[in-house]
C-alpha cells in the first residue's frame, strides 16, 4: 500500500459508530449532502429506509430481496445498555418521508454477521464485519419499491454515493452523490463521505449503467486530517456469510460451529472509533 494512503486510513483516523438517538424534524444539512424532500427527489431510492430501534433510537438500511433489509451489525445493540434489541422492537419504514412511509413492516428476525461481536469500542476487525439481515415479518412488494442489487466492491479511487437518514435530518433521506473510495483495507472501505448518527447501515452505492447497486454499509464516521470520512463494510465475502447464516446454514467460527447466531467487528495502528 503506498504510503500516504497508509497514513489516510490508519495513522489519522478518529472514529464513530452510530445508531441514533431518537431526534425532532431534520433542521440542518450538511455539506454535500441533497435532501429527498419530494416524491420526484425519492423515485427510485424507495428501498432506502429508516429502521426504527424500540423507540431508543434509528439507523438506515435498505431492502436486497422483497423481505430482507441490509444494514449494519452494531444497530442491532442498544448503545446505551449494549443488549441487543428483540426483533419485535424493530421496524423498517421504507422510503420514511415527512412522518410517512411508503411502507410499514415489522422485522422478525435481525442476524448479524456471525464474526462480529459487540463492543463499546471499535476496530477494523469490527467494521470488516459490520452487517447484519433484517428478515421483515412480511415482504414487501410494491411496483414503486424494488430491492436493490448488489455488487463488487470498488477499487480506490472509485466514486460511490450515499443514501442515508442521520440526527438532524431524521424525518427524510439524503443524498450523496459523489464520494471517492480513497483506500481499502482487508473488508474495510474509506470513503471520501460525510455521514453523521443515524447513518449506520445506509447503503454505499455504485451507478454503472444508470443503475444503483449497494456495494458497502455505513459502519462508522471518522476523521482523516480533519477532514470527514466514512468507514464501510465491503459485502463480497462477509454478505455471503451473513446470507447462508440467515438460510439456516452451519458456518465455523473461531473453531466452533455457529448456526443462526449474532455477532459485531478494528482499526489497526491505535487508530480511534466511534459509532454512527
């Protein structure tokens, strides 16, 4: 790796990994960022939505499959307490918009990636494994909200764009359309995007051919030399384990058999976290 690129993901970073808090009506925008206020602003992004955590907080996520939202692992736990939620206290408002949703679904089953474990710190290890599968207790099929696809990760260098809800803008999406890939480490992602609380699990997008395909999953923000970053998980490897764990398949995990479990993921060179 060269050098400078070393010294953007891992001498500079200061990090946060988020789950919001619950918050009032979006009031700010940051830069960079485009809010979806209108029905013509959110065509084709209505996949995109806001998980709602037992009243104690939110993160974002996105539907992959007409009962499965993406998202990431850590939204699973709540920040305060660090026990998990129970399924039944989650739910996916997809396309959320001005206290309406184009689609209203209780989750059934949350798994998350199973070499991820909780802790109040975090890691590159941690984010390299960030995700998690919301199994929505029934699916959602609407001709106006389709799934998206998914796709390889990028390369450095490569820009991407963000769907996400956040702290202060709560009550609709925003976007980001253009974010460079600025290094990769293992599972790993530094993208050149400014994310805040909330942001958590909100889909990474490529655009090849006019077409959105999630390529990464929020994990956390940071700071490279004062200027605002985003870690994401990249899905290749980790999204198909976290696949054949929700089928009810039988993985190893650190020299035991792991079926169905649930788990979170570090940040080499003392680099510091916090969670969005």
């Amino acid at each position: 790796m060269p050098k400078t690129a070393r010294r953007l993901s891992l001498q500079a970073l200061c990090l946060l990994m988020m789950a919001a808090l619950p918050s009032g009506p979006a009031s700010a925008q940051d830069s960079g960022l485009r809010a979806l206020t209108t029905s013509d602003d959110t065509r084709g992004w209505e996949a995109v939505g806001r998980i709602d955590l037992g009243g104690r907080g939110f993160c974002t996520g996105a539907l992959i499959a007409p009962d499965q939202v993406l998202t990431a692992a850590h939204c699973l736990y709540d920040k305060t307490t660090g026990k998990r939620f129970e399924a039944a206290e989650m739910e996916f408002l997809a396309g959320w918009r001005q206290g309406r949703a184009a689609a209203y679904r209780k989750v059934r089953r949350a798994v998350a990636h199973p070499d991820y474990i909780y802790q109040s710190g975090a890691d590159l290890d941690r984010v390299g494994h960030d995700l998690a599968l919301l199994e929505l207790e029934q699916p959602i099929r609407l001709p106006s909200i389709q799934p998206f696809a998914t796709d390889l990760q990028p390369r450095r260098g490569d820009e991407v764009g963000v769907v996400s809800y956040a702290l202060d803008r709560a009550e609709a999406p925003s976007l980001q359309e253009f974010c460079k890939v600025l290094d990769r480490q293992g599972e790993v992602l530094v993208l050149g995007c400014e994310v805040d609380f909330g942001a958590s699990g909100a889909p990474i997008f490529s655009i090849r051919d006019g077409v959105a395909r999630i390529v990464s999953v929020v994990s956390a923000k940071a700071e490279v030399e004062g200027r605002p970053v985003a870690l994401g998980t990249a899905l290749a490897g980790p999204l198909t384990q976290l696949r054949a764990v929700m089928a009810g398949a039988v993985l190893p995990v650190s020299g035991q058999v792991f079926r169905r479990g649930a788990g979170e993921g570090a940040v080499s060179g003392g680099a510091k976290f916090v969670r969005p």
